[in-house]
C-alpha cells in the first residue's frame, strides 16, 4: 500500500469517526426549541461539540467552562 493509499484510507476513517460523532451529539445534545446544540454542561458532549468545531462541522456559539452551545454547519 502506498503513502497516498494510506492517506487516503485514514482520512476516510476520519470522516467515518466524525460522522458517528455527529449521530451522537445530534442524538443527545439537539436542542428541539431552537435547532442548537447544547452540551448540558457534559464534558463528554463539550469535547465533542468543539471536535465538531475544529473540523467545521458546528459553529460554536457560546461557552461557559463545560457549557457549550453551537449550531450545524450546513454546506450550501
């Protein structure tokens, strides 16, 4: 297998995991009111909504130590 096969191999694990993340954050965090998200002040589901943000799948909106509250990226 070749450097670029296994690029290409992790990046597509990578994408997998962050999809599978984003099921659970819409699943636990999705704030019905509103549309946002909300970590309920979970560590857990904070860490993952900013691993969501750095990857550009949420915005982030507000924060307060464990506290997060973002928004769906949606691509246009």
């Amino acid at each position: 297998m070749s450097d670029r096969d296994i690029l290409v191999d992790l990046q597509a694990q990578v994408a997998e995991l962050l999809d599978t993340l984003a099921d659970v954050i819409q699943q636990a965090c999705y704030l019905e009111r509103d549309g946002d998200l909300d970590s309920m002040a979970l560590s857990a589901y904070a860490d993952g909504i900013r691993l969501l943000a750095e990857h550009g799948r949420v915005e982030i909106i507000d924060e307060a130590g464990r506290r997060v509250i973002a928004k769906w990226v949606r691509d246009e």
